[in-house]
C-alpha cells in the first residue's frame, strides 16, 4: 500500500510542475489525499517520539549535518522531548518516506525543511488530517498548513550579499562592472527571496554605473557540481571578463571560485556566499570569497525547538511574533537577524562559538588567520 500511495503521489506532482500558478491549490490537494492516504493504512505507535524533523540533504551546506541535526537534538535532549531526526538526502520521494515514517511513529509535532513546497504540502495536509502540528523551518512552504515557520529574514540576507558585492566592487574601483547571478534552487522559496534581496541592491547599482548583468542562471537541488558547469558558461559568456558572481550560498560561491581559480581571476572578482561555513570563512580570508552572510543557526535550531517543546508541552508559544505569506494564509513566524562577514569580522564566528579557529585555519592556512585576526 504505502508503496502504491508513494507512486500515485509521484505521478501527481509531475501533473502539478505543469500546471499553471492558478492551479497550485489544487494539485496540493489532490496530492495531499493521496499521502494522506498512505497515512491511514498504516499503525501509529503510542510510544513513539514527540517530535520528527525532516532535514533536505547533506549536499546543498554542510550545516543540515553539522549544526542543525545536534543542535535540535541537544535542545530536545534537554527539555525531556523524546524525538526522531532524519535527513532526505537529496531526495523528494525519501522526503515524503520519512515524513510518513514520523507520522506513523505517532509523533505530536513534525518539523520539516522542505525540498520543494508541493511534496512538502502535501505532508502538512497529511499531519493536519492526523492532528499532528507541523513547523516550517528555515525553508516557508508555498501552498502549505504549517503552524509555524521559523527563519531569517530571506530577503534582507540578500540584500546583506547585494550590499557586499557593491561594496567589494566599489574597492576595486570598477567602474562598468561585468556580473553575474548564480541563483539557488528554483523549487526553493528561499533562493526566490534571497535573490529579490541582492537583486534590489546590485541592480540598480548596475543601472546608476552602465554596468551589465550578463548572465542570470539558477541552479537546480542547489547542486554545487552542477553549479561549477552553469558558471563556467557564464564565464565564457562574459569572454573571461567579469568583476562579480552574486552566489546565493557558500557552495555555489565556492563552486564558482574552483573555475575563477582555473583561469586565474580567483581574488580578483568579487564572489559573495552564505551560511558561514569553516570552508567559507576560509575563502573570506584567502580573499576568494569577498562576503558572506552569518545566520547563527544556533538561533534558528533553538527557536524553532522551542516552538516544538511548547506543542507538545499543551503550551501556546508566544515567540512567534512575525507574520509571513505562504502564498494565500499568513504564517506565525520567528524571523532572526543575519549578519554581514568580510575580512573584518570573521572572528565574530569564532567569538560566538559558532564556528572555531582551528577549523577555519586548517583550511585558510595559519599566515591568513594570523593576518585577519583569527585566533
């Protein structure tokens, strides 16, 4: 049966990425009969865990593994919560799986960073059937139920990467300046919201000095191999002349910095990223990265524990006091602040135990570190 449900609910979403926005309600509900359905047949346990989460991959940033999974975990460890954390890898059908398996186990509250937002819809309308609340974390499901969403604000983590860029092209005193957007994931709404950001910011910075956008690429599951090949295009598109690749995150960045590196102009074009991994910071202070954006996740893990350990508490939260669009209800959310990083200010990471010098100098090399201050 379940495996039966899980090919209906396949067939159903490659009806939905045809049909037009107009028709978006529908095609979730019809998927979310299905899975729910594939819910129904199935045996919840009374004694299973509080709370399930479902992280996306391990691929895209390697925060999903090493920040987010242990920091959930401690603060459910310590509220007495018992709980199930899982990772899709990559994959929507995995995804779906293992929301079921979490609903199945008979947990009170699923939390879920979404691959895309029908399949993850499509598990909300399952839960809500079930009487199961359901948070949004890090990712806002279009077309959703959820209860709650818990993220940064999006589109000013975009304008933090937009105000960089400027900022480095600005020291490079380039006076044309010849750039690229290297966008997120398309089925990602936060890859939508981080390039209206820095899209609003290095625009119009384009516009007011007859610059050029000469290439706007997304990249597809945020897939960083893929993302070296879409950029190497962009590079021979712009004749090997570019001054900026507006990345939406350290692994795109990164991507693109391996074929900047290959011919050359590493250092010498501005390349923006986020989510401040060791990896990242490392190129910030090599000077192949020139911005990044700091979300203390551990915020970000702890908020939306909070908001689980309530839910299953019988408590009403009271920290979400932001309001998000899910497309057509607003959302209850908590919304943090992120942060710039340069060369500057690296070692904020560092003071804030988020990240530790030696894992950032490992890569960066001692001399770097030594240069900028991180110790």
């Amino acid at each position: 049966m379940v495996k039966a449900g899980l090919t209906k609910y396949s067939n159903l979403r490659k009806v939905y990425l045809q049909m037009t926005n107009r028709r978006f309600a529908a095609a979730v509900a019809a998927i979310s009969l299905v899975l729910t359905g594939v819910v129904a047949t199935t045996t919840v346990h009374a004694a299973g865990p509080q709370v399930g989460v479902v992280l996306p991959d391990s691929a895209s940033s390697p925060r999903w593994v090493t920040d987010d999974q242990p920091l959930l975990a401690k603060a459910f460890k310590a509220a007495g919560v018992t709980y199930d954390i899982k990772n899709a890898g990559g994959s929507i059908p995995t995804f779906t799986t293992d929301a079921q398996a979490l609903l199945t186990e008979g947990v009170k509250v699923l939390v879920l960073v979404n691959l895309d937002s029908p399949s993850a819809a499509a598990v909300e309308a399952a839960a809500k059937k079930q009487g199961v609340a359901t948070i949004d974390y890090d990712r806002l499901t279009l077309g959703g139920s959820a209860n709650y969403y818990v993220s940064f604000d999006n589109v000013g983590v975009g304008k933090l990467q937009g105000a960089g860029i400027v900022a480095c092209l600005k020291a490079h005193k380039v006076a044309h300046p010849r750039v690229v957007y290297l966008n997120g994931s398309p089925t990602d709404n936060n890859a939508t919201l981080f390039k209206q950001g820095y899209a609003s910011v290095v625009g119009p910075y384009l516009k007011a000095t007859g610059g050029t956008l000469v290439s706007d690429k997304s990249v597809a599951g945020w897939d960083n191999t893929l993302a070296g090949t879409i950029f190497e295009q962009q590079l021979t598109t712009a004749g090997n002349k570019l001054d900026a690749v507006v990345s939406a995150n350290e692994g795109l960045g990164l991507a693109a910095v391996a074929v900047l590196k290959k011919n050359n102009l590493n250092g010498k074009t501005c390349v923006s990223g986020q989510d401040a991994s060791a990896a990242g910071l490392a190129a910030i202070l090599t000077g192949d990265l020139s911005n990044t954006v700091y979300k203390p996740i551990a915020q970000e893990a702890n908020a939306a524990a909070a908001l689980a350990i309530a839910l299953v508490k019988g408590q009403k939260p009271t920290t979400a006091t932001g309001v998000v669009m899910d497309g057509a209800r607003h959302v209850a959310s908590v919304l943090l602040t992120p942060t710039t990083i340069t060369k500057s200010n690296v070692e904020v990471t560092v003071t804030d135990k988020f990240r530790t010098a030696a894992e950032i100098c490992a890569i960066a090399g001692a001399a770097a570190c030594a240069a900028n201050g991180v110790k």
